[in-house]
C-alpha cells in the first residue's frame, strides 16, 4: 500500500506537471492507471489540499480558452464543462457571470466574421445555415434569432 501510494502521487505530481485536471478527470486518469479507490481517495484530497486541483479555477480557465479560441456560447460551455467533470452546480454559477449582452456581442461578432463566405447565397439560405452556425457553437435561440435580426434585417426596410 504504501509502495502504491508513492507510485500514484508520482503520477499524480506528473500529470499536473503537463496540464491543469478538473477533479473527475483526475480521478479518471487514476483510475484508469489501474490505482485502487483507497489510494485515489488519498491522492485526491492531498492534491486539492496543495491547491493542485481546484474545480472552479479550472472551469474558469476553461471558459476563458473556449471563449477566446472557438467563440463558444453558453450551452456548448456547460456541455464542455460537464464532458470534463465539473459539477453542474458549480458549471451553471460560473456561466451566470456572463451577462446576456456580452454572449449576444460574441453571436454577433462571430456571425460578422461568417458573412463573407456565405456572400453568393440567397437571403434564406444564409439564414437557415447561420442560425444552424450559431446553435452548433452553443447559442440559444433568442441571441441566434437576434443575432439574425441584426445582420438580416426583414425585407422592406
């Protein structure tokens, strides 16, 4: 027991050492190395203790890289987030942080960057494939709908 202790912490230590690890990857990654629950039960709450695993400041980066790198909306975070072990509780707090005008700015942004490619379509393909565009990145609806709203307007204005 003691001989698997320092051989998981070892490990433990080396995949921090490589990147940051919500605490269900961790315990994943334990467990797939083959450590007993015994162990990772005692890995764990020391890594967490030396502040080597810390949940919320993994989501927050998390959305941080998401949102910067792949422009995602909220839904597509919570999804990433959850796929990655955060705790929902914790996933749904974070995401009430961002105000719905900065996530719509995001949409819009994005939408903006999209236009051109789709130049030599008409006006209803461009909007079935943008909102399509914005829902798969994690939009809701309303900012989707919005975000169309504003850069398709209705014909005859």
């Amino acid at each position: 027991m003691p001989d698997e202790l320092a051989k998981a912490r070892q490990y433990a230590l080396k995949l921090l050492s490589y990147r940051s690890y919500s605490i269900g990857e961790f315990r994943q990654r334990l467990q797939r190395k083959g450590f007993s629950p015994d162990t990772i039960g005692r890995i764990i709450p020391a890594m967490v203790e030396y502040g080597y695993l810390n949940d919320e400041a993994y989501a927050r980066s998390l959305i941080e890289l998401l949102i910067d790198r792949r422009s995602y909306g909220s839904r597509r975070l919570l999804q990433e987030m959850l796929s990655r072990g955060i705790d929902a509780g914790l996933a749904l707090k974070l995401l009430s942080e961002i105000s719905a005008d900065q996530e719509f700015e995001r949409a819009l942004s994005l939408a903006k960057k999209k236009m051109p490619s789709m130049s030599r379509l008409d006006r209803s393909k461009v909007y079935r494939r943008m909102a399509s565009f914005l829902l798969r990145k994690g939009y809701p609806t309303d900012v989707s709908r919005r975000v169309l709203e504003e850069i398709l307007p209705p014909r005859g204005w």
